[in-house]
C-alpha cells in the first residue's frame, strides 16, 4: 500500500491554524496598541535576526540536511540515531551561544555608541537570546517528524504568541508605563516563550530518548549531515541576507533618517511595519497549507528517496495540493485584501490609512502563493535526495534578481509594495527554475496527472474569484468593523463553497486531500 503524508500534513494544517490564528491575535493587538510607527518598525526589524537563524540554522539547511540522515539512522541502528542528536544538538548550541554573546557584545557597544537611543538595537540585544532557543525547537521538531509526530512542534508557535498578545495588552491599561518600556517588555516576552518552547519540546520527546554521552557511530553520520548542509547553509544564508537587507530597506527610515547620500529617502516611517503586517496576512495560509504539505512530506520523500516511482509520486501528488490550496488563495487574498487589513489590525493606534497602506503590500505578495507553496515543495524534493547544491545555485539566482529588483522598484510609485512585488516575482522565478532542474535530474514532478489538476484548480478558482467578485459587489460601501467581518466572512463562505462544488463537479481528489482523506 503506498503511504501517505495527508493525515500528517491534516495534523501540521490545524496546529498550524491556530497558530497562524493565534499570530493573527498577537498581529491584530500589536497593531491596536503601538501603531505602524518607528517602535513597530524597530520591533519588526529586531525580530528579524533570530528568525534567521532559525530559519538557516533551524528549521532551514541544518534541519533539512539532519533529518534524512537521522530517519535513515533511526531505522538501520538506533543507537547510531541517539549519537549523531546528542552531537547535533550539542555543537548546534555552542555555536549558537557564542555567536549570541558575541552579538551581544557588538550590539551594546553600536547602542552606547548612538546613546542608546536607537530603538531596533535594544530590541535586538533583548530578543538575541531567542536566537539559539527557537533553532533548538526546530532541531528537536525535526527529530519529532521522524518519529511520526508532528503536533508539539506545529503548535509551539501558540506560546510564543499568546505570551506576546499577554505582555501588550496586560500592560496597556498600567498608568504612566512609557512605549518604549512597553514594547521592551513585550520583546521580553519573546525570550520567555523560547524557554516555554524548550520545555514543550523536550517533554514531547520523553518517549523518544535521543541524548548519550557516546559519540563513537555519530562521526561519520555527521560528517555527512554538514557535507549536505554546507551548500543549503551557503544558500539559504544568501537567502536570509536578502531578508536582512529588505528589512534595512524598509526599516531605513526609523533606523537612520529620511535621507541617503544626500537624497530623500523614497520610504517613510511605517513602512517596515505594513510590510511585516502584510508578510503575517499573506504568510497564513501559506503557513496553515503549503508549510504544513511540505513539512508532512518531507520525512516520507527521505524514505523513498532511492525508489524513482514512489519519489516522483509523492512529489506530484504534493504539487497537486499546494496549487489547489494556494491558487484560489491568491485569487482570494487579493479580492479581499484591503477588508482583511481592517478586520484583522486596523483601530486604536492603527488609522485607515494604515489599512490602505497595508492593502498595496499585501497586493504585491498575494498572487504568488501557490509559487511559495510549491517551492517549499519541490526544494524538500532536492534535500530528500540528497541534492542541496541544485536548490542552492537557484537560490542565489534568485537572490541577487530580487536584490536589484527591491532596489529598483521602492523608487517607483510602488515604494514598499514594491518589496512584495520583488519577492512574488522572484518565487515564481525560483518555482520554474526548480522544476525545470527536477526534470533534468530525473525526477518526473510535472506530468499529464498534474498539468490536468492544475488546469481544473484554475477553471474552478475563476469561478471562485467571479463568485465572490459578486459578494464584494453586492457589499460594497461597509464601513464598521462588524460591517467589514461580516462582509469577510460572506466572501470566504462562499468562495469556498463555489470551489468545493466544481472541484467535486470535475471529480477532483484533492478536494479530499486537502483535508486529510484520499
């Protein structure tokens, strides 16, 4: 019988959404509370770096090369599994604490330097030690997956969450507490929730003992395990250095004036916060779908990475999916943009032109989500097989293509909707790129099976976007907050009902699969 990811992918889909609901909360208070000004901007630019390395040194390269050697392991000589944890995660944290105290360091002599009045490094030096927490609960949820367990590290991000919502709005009604005290208390709340998800993960294992003090099987395993993540770590650092330089890009103004060389700055205060509040509307349901399949079908590829059929199935029964979640996503997400900023942040310290602001971000990122899905996809794809340095290469094409088109684009009327506009063109790029490579590399991804779903996802998803076309139509002219949910509401509803029925109409299985069944 061949195995499934579905019911995997239905357990990470429904953590991820009350995660991804949770964040929305933890969005929507921050929003209410402290605006879209420079403590925001500050704020959004410090979180930055610990998700970098989290995603590099995480759930990124380190991770993606560690798990096909530790599911290969777990099944041939479990001992050998238990060793190679121990050193991963042993050498993971003594080159993450060093470069956190080092960090550390550097940023209090750059904060005495500007008097310490420079908000986004304070912040910074507050949330580092984040850093090495979050890549461990990756490093222990990569090590969960293989053991079939997917839940504790899909619903981790819940605390993180709820921890930041209680900070801001716990301390909102305190009498004379300043913002800026404020918002330092709410980025120490970020810390406490690492230790919180240490703890979560670390019970979650209990029944999968992984530490020894022995290390004499774990050489060799990790010798390969950093030969496989070297070219994923080259890659995907050139990849987080570009979202390093797009939040300098769109932090510029709160960081170092409104000017550059001489010349007025295109971007102004706020624009860093309605690109991060537009990241966090188009990123949940890429979270709740496209992460969820590509996380679920990960481990499964890392077992039929020597069986060509089996691979290239799986392969394209995930594409099939995430196209089928993220095209009428897209569609959706820009039919309704500007009423999801509303519902979701706007009030209190956040204006309708914070709305508006928001809405021309989120419309440069909304039409490539089934591009961002299937990368996530079809880059697994490449490190189940072993084949980082073909993701890599790609990667830095693409890197440096979305480099100069940020650079361009925030100069023309788009200003920083053109960052999104830069990152959704890009994802397309790299979607084509990889599957072109696929192909040539042997692996079928895209064959009549798959062309077939996708021309019935698009049939049914313009029937989608024209039914609720009309829903908006009909609507139009709602001003109250309760007037913009339930018009949301309304469009969602039906939307989903309109792209259920055609696809049960065209006798489509991923109506199924999305749900776990099939």
């Amino acid at each position: 019988m061949t195995e499934r990811f579905e019911h995997h992918a239905r357990t990470v889909t429904l953590l991820t959404l009350l995660s991804r609901a949770t964040g929305l909360a933890r969005d929507a208070t921050l929003s209410r509370v402290f605006g879209a000004g420079v403590l925001m901007d500050s704020f959004f630019f410090a979180f930055i770096i610990p998700n970098l390395f989290r995603r590099l040194f995480g759930e990124g390269a380190l991770a993606a090369a560690y798990l096909p050697v530790y599911s290969e392991l777990t099944h041939d000589d479990p001992q050998a599994a238990k060793q190679l944890a121990s050193m991963v995660v042993a050498r993971l944290m003594i080159v993450l604490g060093a470069v956190t105290i080092v960090g550390e360091v550097l940023l209090y002599a750059l904060s005495a330097a500007r008097g310490h009045e420079a908000p986004a490094v304070w912040l910074m030096m507050i949330m580092l030690p984040y850093m090495p927490l979050v890549c461990l609960v990756a490093m222990f949820g990569a090590m969960l997956q293989v053991h079939g367990r997917f839940g504790p590290t899909a619903a981790a991000p819940i605390v993180l969450n709820l921890l930041i919502v209680g900070a801001a709005v716990g301390l909102n009604s305190i009498a004379g507490i300043t913002d800026r005290a404020h918002i330092a208390i709410v980025a120490s709340a970020v810390v406490l929730a690492g230790v919180i998800q240490i703890v979560w993960s670390l019970t979650a294992l209990r029944r999968n003992p992984w530490w020894t003090g022995q290390r004499d099987k774990a050489q060799q395993p990790f010798r390969r395990v950093l030969q496989q993540a070297a070219p994923m770590i080259i890659g995907l650092g050139v990849l987080q250095l570009n979202t390093f330089f797009d939040g300098i890009i769109a932090s510029y103004p709160a960081t170092f004036g409104d000017t550059i060389a001489g010349v007025a700055y295109p971007l102004d205060l706020g624009a860093m916060s309605a690109v991060s509040y537009a990241q966090r509307l188009y990123q949940f349901p890429l979270g709740v779908f496209g992460i969820a399949v590509a996380t679920a079908i990960f481990p499964l590829l890392s077992r039929q990475a020597n069986d060509a059929d089996s691979f290239s199935a799986t392969v394209q029964r995930g594409l099939r999916l995430v196209v089928f979640i993220g095209l009428p996503a897209s569609v959706g997400l820009i039919l309704v943009r500007e009423q999801l900023a509303a519902v979701i942040l706007q009030g209190g310290e956040f204006t309708a032109d914070d709305t508006e602001r928001v809405g021309r971000v989120l419309l440069g990122y909304a039409p490539a989500i089934w591009a961002y899905s299937m990368t996530h996809v079809l880059t697994r794809a490449f490190y189940a097989r072993g084949d980082s340095r073909t993701a890599m290469k790609v990667a830095v094409s693409v890197v440096a293509l979305n480099l100069v088109l940020n650079c361009t684009l925030i100069w023309t009327p788009l200003r920083e909707a053109g960052l999104a506009w830069s990152t959704a063109i890009c994802a397309i790029v790299q979607v084509l790129g990889l599957s072109l490579l696929s192909r040539r590399a042997g692996v079928d991804v895209v064959d009549g099976s798959v062309l077939r779903s996708w021309a019935k996802t698009f049939a049914a998803t313009v029937a989608m976007g024209a039914a609720v076309v009309v829903v908006m139509g009909m609507s139009a002219g709602s001003a109250s907050w309760l007037d913009q949910v339930l018009l949301l509401a309304c469009a969602v509803g039906v939307g989903m009902i309109v792209m259920f029925g055609i696809a049960t109409v065209l006798h489509m299985p991923e109506r199924w699969w999305a749900i776990g069944r099939g």
